[in-house]
C-alpha cells in the first residue's frame, strides 16, 4: 500500500502543476516534467524558439515554490564574473568584499545560454554539477535548492555557439514547448498579462517542503524486473542499432531518478515500466547521436528503441 504521506505529497504536487498550468496554458506534460526534474535534482533544458513561455515557466515555478529568482541573458560578451559575481575593493572596510552574482538564487534562468562562449559555458557547469562556484581560490556553495532552467535556441539560428556534450550531459531532462493549440492561444490572447498573473500567485509549497520531496524521491523503489527493464534500455541504446554511441552509467542513474519523481507526482511509492517509457525520450535524447543512416531524429530514434526493447 502506498503510505499516506506519500498520498498527501502527491497531491500537493498536483496543486503545484495546476497552478503553473494557469499561467503556462496547454502545457501540462511539459510542466510536469518540469516539476520532476526539480525534484530529481536535475537541471532542465528547454530547446525552442523566442516568445513560446519558457521565462514564463520558469518564474511561475520559482513564484509557485517560493524560491529566489534570478535571470540572466546570455549574450557572447557575458562574462564569468558577471555569472558568479566578483570580488571590490572596498576602502571603508580596507579588504575586498565578494559581490556574488546571479547564479546564487535558488533558480536560475540561463536565457539563450548557446549564445555565450565557452568560458561562461563552463563556469554555469561547475555550478550545475558541483552546487558550488570557485573565485579567487576560495569555494562559496550556491543556495539550496538550486534549480538551472537553460534555454536553446535552434542552432540554425545567428550567434548561437552549440553546447559541448559534457554540458549537455549535465541536463537531467531536455524538453521543447511548442507553439499553444488553437483554445490555449485563445486564452493567451484574452487573458491579460501572464507573467503579471504569475507574480500575484501564491506558493503552494515551501522550499523546506520541497527539499523535502526531494529526500522523498529518493526513497521511491526500483524492482529488479524494472532495473532489467532500464538494463535492457541502457544495452539498446550501446548496440549500434541506435545510436552511434550509447547511454552512460551516469545517464542510466539519470533516467532513474526522474523516474522515481514521476512516481513520487504520481503518489506511488515505487518505479512503474511507463515511468521510464514516458520520461526516456527527455531523458536521453540530447545525449545520444542517431545511428548513420538512421533518417530521423535522436527523440524518434528513442521511441522506436522503446517499442522494440520488450518489458522483462
């Protein structure tokens, strides 16, 4: 039997989705992958073109949670220092004062983040990986929780640089969220201001709360059957049938984790086949490159994996 607390967690995390829901209309799948990934403690990618609502996503989250916002533009001139922040000579106190920058909130939103060169690339990493930053040789811990949402622009776009594979690899989940259907656009067009309505929301959980749920993922079971199940994925994914290069340990421990938060939203308190099946396309798919010759895309290449991988 599923314990009640878990019940209670559940439904309380159903209210968190609803709410995101009414700002970010029609994207309720998105959303809730969303809320998973935070609480596996991943970071969240989002691929798509300007003006769709990932900055809407992203503060209705942090509002929804009662968390520190921040968001930053990245452009080819930004800098480490302005991420992490930097180090003033002050005279009234004679010693230099650290002024930290954006990346100590508790989620931060790395707006066009393949528009920066490599260096503030790789300083956004260690922050992601390491829940740290290093300045001046001294190690500061950024907030808990810390939450990155990054978003791409499609690479075929001016000024995009592509995103080096062990950043992407540092993505729990990698999600698009398209244009709105035809009633959810009806509701964008007569609603008012969006990101207005967001900021007058109320939290429906804490950050202790969340914190919480976090620990809670954690202690979502995983059957043997399912573990062969996530096995015989990972050893798909490496036969070349695929993909020219398969999953790693560290993306099968990835796939893992998300799939217990999803049970975790779903109130159960042990890992179902349609877990991974629903969160492996987000999962894996921006780490793997298509077979030669495969003819579509990495996402299309998953599915069919999925299809042609059997349930123990």
């Amino acid at each position: 039997m599923v314990p009640r607390m878990d019940t209670d967690l559940a439904r309380r995390l159903s209210r968190l989705v609803d709410q995101i829901s009414t700002i970010v209309v029609g994207k309720r799948a998105q959303i809730e992958d969303c809320v998973a990934c935070l609480l596996a403690g991943g970071h969240l990618l989002i691929e798509d073109v300007p003006g769709v609502g990932k900055t809407t996503l992203a503060h209705t989250l942090a509002v929804s949670l009662g968390l520190d916002f921040r968001r930053v533009q990245f452009t080819a001139d930004l800098m480490p220092s302005d991420l992490i922040g930097v180090s003033v000579f002050e005279r009234t106190r004679e010693a230099f004062v650290f002024h930290p920058g954006p990346v100590f909130a508790q989620v931060l939103l790395a707006d066009e983040i393949n528009r920066a060169g490599p260096k503030t690339q790789s300083a956004l990493l260690e922050a992601m990986e390491e829940q740290q930053v290093s300045v001046e040789n001294e190690t500061r811990p950024l907030p808990q929780p810390f939450f990155v949402i990054a978003t791409q622009n499609p690479s075929d776009q001016l000024g995009t640089y592509a995103l080096p594979e062990s950043q992407l690899d540092r993505f729990l989940l990698r999600i698009t969220l398209g244009y709105p259907d035809r009633a959810a656009e009806r509701t964008l067009l007569t609603g008012g201001d969006r990101r207005a309505a967001a900021q007058r929301l109320v939290p429906v959980m804490t950050p202790a709360e969340l914190q919480a749920a976090q620990q809670a993922v954690l202690a979502v079971r995983a059957a043997e059957p399912l573990l062969d199940y996530l096995q015989a994925l990972i050893a798909a994914s490496r036969s070349g049938t695929w993909f020219s290069a398969g999953l790693s340990p560290r993306a099968g421990i990835a796939v893992l984790r998300v799939a217990r938060a999803r049970a975790l939203m779903a109130g159960r308190d042990y890992v179902a086949p349609d877990d991974l099946q629903a969160i492996l396309p987000q999962a894996i798919a921006h780490r793997l490159q298509p077979a030669a010759g495969a003819g579509r895309g990495a996402v299309e290449q998953v599915r069919a994996m999925i299809e042609a991988t059997p349930i123990p």
